[in-house]
C-alpha cells in the first residue's frame, strides 16, 4: 500500500459512507459549501481523473445521478456537479489528492449565487473562432 493511500483521508472515509455500490461511494463534504454537498468518489485511491477505468466512471456517474435527483426532489431545484484536478495545489481540509466529484443542491438566487457567482459575470467574454481552431488542433494532435 502506498503511502500516498495510507495518508489519504478519502481512503479512510468507510463510516462516513452514505452510499456505494462496487467501485465507487458517496458522503456529505466536510467541509462544505451548502447543506447537501455531497462528494463522491472511486473506491480506489486514484489522483488522476483520465485514469478511472470505464467501470469507474459508471459506478460514480451511477451514484451522481442518483444523488442529483434525490438533491433535485428534497432540497433544490437544481444541481452542480463539479470535478477539479489541481495537483499544482497542496494538499490541506479543502483538497484531497483522491479523485472527487462535488454534487450540491442548487436553486434561483441561492447561497453560493449571492455570495460568489452574481459578481462571476465578468468573466466570461465571446468565444474568438482562433481560440476554436487552436483547441481543435490540441485535442487533434497526436
């Protein structure tokens, strides 16, 4: 066992388990950002997302969309999925080096929208067709 998966606190999450099937299995984020922040995760220690095998990848989208719609009818009107890779960040309470999805509850003008993403609006600029030919050649080449 690596010393990696010995010191991951994802490893050792089994009674804080709220759901599971085969490979994957799903708890409440602690931290979390709203009530319902739910995070789910390969039952194997796994820190790059491109290496789930497809069984994997079925098994957690089987959990999320189980939990999506659960989210849906109890607590929101909506749902964010969200999956982040930032090895370039240490490790601390708000970042694991264990593949994870966040799933939380969402609805119109609620928590995260008021206090975060209503000021995100100025981000986002038109989409320059030169940035569409350079993606394609990137995901193009071999």
């Amino acid at each position: 066992m690596s010393t990696q998966k010995l010191e991951c606190s994802f490893c050792k999450i089994k009674p804080e388990v709220l759901k599971e099937n085969k490979r994957a299995q799903a708890f409440l984020s602690n931290p979390r950002k709203v009530p319902g922040h739910f995070l789910v995760i390969p039952k194997r220690h796994i820190e790059k997302p491109w290496e789930l095998t497809n069984e994997e990848l079925v098994d957690i989208f089987e959990l999320i969309f189980f939990i999506e719609s659960k989210l849906v009818q109890k607590l929101g009107e909506g749902a964010d999925i969200r999956q982040n890779y930032r090895p370039f960040m240490q490790r601390n309470n708000l970042k694991q080096d264990h593949v994870h999805f966040h799933v939380y509850p969402r609805y119109r003008e609620d928590y995260l929208y008021k206090v975060s993403e209503k000021f995100e609006t100025d981000l986002f600029v038109d989409l320059d067709p030169s940035e569409i030919n350079e993606f394609s050649r990137l995901l193009n080449d071999d």
